[in-house]
C-alpha cells in the first residue's frame, strides 16, 4: 500500500531526501508520492516532522 502527503506538508523536503526509491517530487504547493514507485517503507511517515503522511 502506497503512502499519500496530506494538506498538512510544510514542503520541508524531509521526505525526499529520506525516500530509498526516490518516489516523492516536488508538486503544486506540496510534495507528492509516486504511487508506482513507492515500495511502501514507511521511511517518508516515520521522518515527516509535520505527522504529514499516511497510508493510502
């Protein structure tokens, strides 16, 4: 199950720079999960300071 960025990101990148699979880019006004890459890790959820990721 692939991991979707809430309302809540604060484009702090956190996420990015921990992605393994680099499966999260840059979007309109907050960052987003490839659903096709995502290995579902959890590695992007666990460092999110702002608790914005979940499961989709």
């Amino acid at each position: 199950m692939a991991f979707k960025i809430t309302d809540a990101c604060v484009s702090c990148g956190t996420c990015v720079e921990n992605c393994p699979v680099e499966a999260i880019s840059e979007g309109d006004g907050k960052y987003e999960i490839n659903a096709d890459i995502c290995v579902s890790c959890g590695t992007c959820a666990d460092n999110c300071p702002a608790e914005a990721i979940e499961e989709e």
